[in-house]
C-alpha cells in the first residue's frame, strides 16, 4: 500500500469534545506506524530541525473510558493465589498493569473490600484473607498504595471497588476476631452460603460508609465503585419461587428504601470529601424482567436485589453507571437493546460491563473474540452518551483469551484515550502548559511545563496531515519520546475532573 493511499484511511478529524470517539474501522494501528516509518525516512536536515510555536489547532484527545475488573475474592484475577510472598504480589499487578497500558486502557477496578476486609491498611477492618491466606494477617505493604502508585505512573486511573454489605461468601470460611461476624454477630444474617451484614441497620449502612470515606481521604483515588451485591441474589426453584428468603422480615420496597438512602449518602459524602473522585456503580444488567421489551431474565433486581439502579442514574446519585450487559448481541438479553435502553435513561454516563470472560467458556460456549471487539464498537455509537465500557475481567486480558488483547492492541485501541470529563461537577479549564521540542535521528523530545492541578497530561503528535494521540502521562511527567519526527506536537494538562487545558502547540521549523 502506498503512503498516499493508506493515510487516505487514516483517523477523520474530531469536530467536538463529544462524547464519542472515532469510528472503530479507522482505529489501524498500522497508519500510525507506517506513518512514522515514512518519517524516519525524511533527509537528515529535517530530522535535526527544531521546533517553534505554533497556532495550529490539533482535534480533541480521544475520550473513552476503558477499565477493567480485577477481582481479589476466591483470587479471580489477582493474587493469583493466597499465601503469596510480597515480592510475587508485587511483581503479578505490576505485569497486569503493564498489560494494561500496553492494550491502552485507562482505568483499573481494583477490589479493596471483597466482604468486610480490607486490601489496605485499615483501622476499621482485618486484612483480606486473600492475600496472606489468613484473615488478620498483614502482608507485610500496602496493596492499595501500591497499586495507586504504579497505576498513576502508567497514567492509569484507580477506582476502588468495595462491595458494600456481604460478610462473608461462605459461612465456613475462617474469619479474625475483629471481623464483623465475630464483633457484632447481631448485625449478621445467614442466607444460602453466604454470611450477610444486614442493610436495613443503621450500623450496617454507616459501617459500609465510614469504611468507603476512610479510604476516600487516606489514598489519592480517582473513583469509588460499587457492585451489585445489596442483597444477595435470591434462591430461586425452577418455577421462579423462592426456596428460602433473605431472614430479615422486611418486604422489597423497605429494602430499596435502605438502599436507596445508602447510595444517596455514599455519593455526597464522597463528594463532600473529594469532588473529584467519580462515583460508579455496576448493578445487573437488566432493570427489571420486560424492560426493555422482550428482555428475559430469572432475576429482578428491582425486588429481589432491592436495586433500583434506574433511580440512582436519573437522580444523579452515581458519575457513571456500568450495567453489567454480559449476554451476546443478539438473543433475548440482547447486548444492543439492553445498552440502548440503559443510556436513554438519564444523561450521566454508561459504560457497560462486557463479559470478556466468557470467550471461549463454558458460560457461553463457542463465543468468539469478535463478540467482544463488536460490544466495544456498540459501545462507542449505541445512544447518546459518553463512550466507555469495562472488561470483565483482566485476568481473560492477560490470558488473551481468543485473541482479545491483541486484537484490541493492534485494532480497537490503537491509539491512547482520556478518561471522559465530569461536566457536571467542573467546567474550570486548567491552564495550558508552555512546551518546547527537539529533534534528532533517535526521536523527539518534548518537554513542558508543570500546571497547578494537573493530574495527567495527553501528548499529541501530526504526522503529515494528521494527528494521533500518542500518550497519556501522569503528572510527575515533564518529558517524552516521540517516535520519529512529526511535523507537529500538542501537550495538554488534564485535571482531576477530566477536564483538558487548551493545547499548546509546537511545529518544525
């Protein structure tokens, strides 16, 4: 392929901020490359030019997020098993989020609280048994910490995952004698395999809070996430009735009550703490059997969840919602309909939960990589909301299971992307950083300026005709490579909100 035909095919030009990033088919990452082959090969006397300031206008950073799951319980994703030394846990996240980056996601849902412990040092709660295999028991760092530094190196953001009221997801299972089953049994109810802190108690509602604005105060995280486990799923006959009910003698209604408050309280009280930290909830994936129509599903989350998650969108009582939506496109939970449905209910963003797990399953056998590569591509068109999705769950990532990560690498995500803004809580602008360039044979280097407020930083670059993103930094960066000598360069500051300075803009000379 010629260099004129390829770049014919190369990114459109963004007219806006939108909401959406560019169409799926024009993500090659093989534009990008041959462009900067090209531009390797220029003569010697353009590859030594250097850089001047420019009024050019480059098109906005591309905007999507782009998370993934990673589950501590039962050691789904990471550690990879309890009783791991420090050195090892140490070394399996930082090669997960060195995956991460790789692929070019941008945000990590790294669980802290699987079922009254705690993944950080806590003073509230024990240690989680699943990283030393004894509740109680320290494993000699801070998880938390950890991850948060070597995520935001990586410009990586860090949302930590807390499931609110399970105590236990096995009634069996050994606890420390500062676990809440032991300090207030009273507060406990026991339902199928699981050991539950009941909601409809004020302490358990206000331990599940304090625990959430604990860690909100004490680690620089970028968001809070919540799962969908209020009440535990139902026990449920094959005719539809219940085989047992949860034992707290209260109806549905009482219980969305409960949990309604919870929420609501949770999402100011973060937001009185730190404003910028986003608040996300991943509920299941259907409101309610029927809805939208023809949408089937043995649960209905609205009674027997207690979640009505539809309320806590239009209410404003979350920044982002991701519905699970695990089924295929097609069939009687469809994919398509069910996200349709969900982003026409409120205007905060949805960013749907894809089950990039069950490539190659037993769950769904026979589903294709493709079926997830076209999820995200539904994700980025499908109504009128700001793009993103999460992965469930990494550890399909880093199996790259069917070819899922690199097809996303090579296709999907070929370029780097920013987190979506929170128009809602910010409109300030940061100030603009100044930049300065150089080139040579081995690449150019940008440098710019510190900006008060920055927590990140995009780095753009135009080769012939047109620009890409080529990385997202974190703000103790000043400095970049860039492959080759491109005619032009953008660096823009990017706040704890999202929120983008306007660029600043360097060109050869």
């Amino acid at each position: 392929m010629s260099l004129v035909n390829f770049r014919s095919q190369a990114f459109p030009l963004p007219t806006s901020e939108s909401r959406r990033i560019l169409p799926p088919m024009l993500h090659h990452s093989w534009h990008l490359n041959l462009i900067v082959v090209a531009a390797c090969l220029l003569p010697s006397t353009a590859l030594c030019q250097k850089y001047a300031p420019s009024q050019e206008k480059p098109p906005v950073v591309t905007r999507e997020f782009r998370g993934a799951w990673v589950a501590s319980v039962f050691n789904i994703d990471w550690p990879s098993s309890r009783g791991l030394s420090k050195s090892a846990q140490q070394s399996e996240l930082r090669a997960m989020l060195d995956q991460m980056a790789k692929i070019k996601l941008n945000a990590i849902i790294f669980q802290v609280r699987p079922n009254g412990d705690a993944l950080y040092k806590s003073g509230i709660e024990p240690w989680s048994p699943w990283l030393t295999g004894t509740m109680g028991r320290s494993p000699g760092y801070d998880p938390l910490a950890f991850c948060i530094t070597e995520a935001h190196a990586r410009g990586i953001e860090v949302h930590a995952w807390f499931n609110p009221f399970r105590a236990l997801p096995n009634s069996s299972m050994q606890t420390s004698r500062d676990h809440v089953c032991r300090t207030h049994p009273s507060q406990i109810c026991d339902f199928k395999t699981y050991r539950w802190m009941n909601p409809a108690s004020s302490f358990t509602r206000q331990r599940a809070l304090s625990v959430i604005l604990d860690v909100t105060r004490r680690y620089d995280i970028d968001g809070i996430h919540i799962d969908d486990y209020f009440y535990p799923y139902p026990d449920l006959a094959k005719n539809g009735k219940h085989k047992q009910h949860f034992p707290d003698g209260k109806s549905p209604s009482q219980r969305r009550g409960y949990v309604d408050s919870f929420v609501q309280d949770m999402y100011y009280s973060v937001k009185k703490a730190k404003p910028w930290v986003r608040v996300g909830i991943s509920p299941f994936g259907i409101w309610r059997p029927g809805v939208p129509s023809g949408t089937t599903a043995g649960v209905d989350a609205y009674e027997h969840l207690a979640a009505d998650s539809r309320k806590w969108l239009q209410k404003g009582w979350c920044d982002y919602l991701s519905p699970q939506l695990y089924w295929r496109i097609q069939g009687p939970q469809s994919y398509t309909r069910l996200l349709s449905w969900w982003r026409d209910q409120g205007s905060r963003p949805v960013w749907p939960g894809i089950a990039t797990a069950r490539i190659k399953s037993t769950e769904d056998p026979g589903r294709p990589a493709s079926e997830i590569i076209n999820q995200v591509n539904l994700s980025r068109t499908t109504g009128n909301n700001y793009a993103g999705h999460v992965h469930w769950s990494m550890k399909s990532l880093r199996q790259n299971r069917g070819g899922i990560s690199t097809l996303l690498e090579k296709n999907t995500y070929s370029s780097a992307a920013l987190v979506p803004p929170m128009p809602w809580l910010s409109k300030a602008q940061p100030l603009s950083p100044s930049l300065k360039a150089s080139g040579s044979r081995k690449g150019t280097q940008a440098k710019w300026s510190s900006v008060r407020g920055a927590s990140k930083y995009a780095v753009q670059a135009r080769y012939g005709k047109y620009w890409f993103t080529v990385k997202v930094l974190p703000a103790s960066s000043r400095s970049m490579t860039i492959t080759g000598n491109p005619e032009a360069i953008a660096v823009s500051a990017v706040d704890r909100y999202g929120s983008t300075s306007a660029p600043t803009v360097v060109a050869r000379q």
